[in-house]
C-alpha cells in the first residue's frame, strides 16, 4: 500500500489532523508491511510515522528553594533586614529578605525571608 509520508523533523510528538477532514489522526499498526501510521477514524487517509515514539511523558523533579538558599545570606549586610514578619515556630523576628526566581521560567519572582537564628522561609 502507498502511504503519504509528512516530516515534522525529529522528536516531533503532537497531535496531527488528516489534510482531508480535519480530524484527529491516530497511531496503528500495518502488521503486513510492518509500519506505524498515522490513520483517520473518519476517512481512509493514511500517513506513515517519521517517528517511532507516540507519546511522550516527561517528569520534571523540582528542587526545594531551601536547598538553593545559602545559610551565609544572613550575615549579609547589603540584604534588606525586617522585623515585621516572626518565625511561626519561634519568637524571633528578624529575618533578612531578597526576590529570587525560581528554575522555572513561567513562575514569577517570589520573596524570601530568611530568619537570623536558623533558615526558614516564611511566604
């Protein structure tokens, strides 16, 4: 069987639409020539896959921002230092505070206070 062939360069793992019906293209088997398609649930188009790998699941493990706050942030004198935020666990008040972004580009800046007597972040 002649099958159309699409390159969308290496890696590619999308949602594709049939050229013919605009509908949803999903992954078969032809188990006589041994191929992956892509076919149409609603018409007879066909394409073969440029690409063996149909679905992708990426796990991206987040560090705790405690792990990245150094201890020595709090014998800085250029840091900003408040009174008005106490420990939840302890009657200590001042803390050092700073803006910093996490790994993560779509996340906005978030600020930090880090207690004098031992770090904790208070938000």
């Amino acid at each position: 069987m002649n099958y159309t062939r699409k390159d969308d360069g290496p890696g590619f793992v999308g949602i594709r639409f049939c050229p013919s019906c605009n509908n949803m293209l999903y992954p078969k088997e032809d188990k006589e020539n041994r191929a992956l398609l892509y076919a149409c649930r609603n018409c007879d188009f066909k394409q073969l896959a440029d690409n063996h790998c149909v679905y992708v699941n990426k796990i991206m493990h987040e560090i705790d921002e405690l792990t990245q706050i150094v201890a020595d942030v709090i014998s800085d004198p250029t840091l900003p230092r408040t009174e008005d935020h106490p420990c939840p666990k302890c009657t200590h008040r001042e803390a050092v505070f700073f803006q910093s972004q996490s790994r993560r580009a779509e996340e906005e800046m978030r600020l930090y206070y880090v207690l004098c007597e031992f770090i904790e972040r208070i938000s």
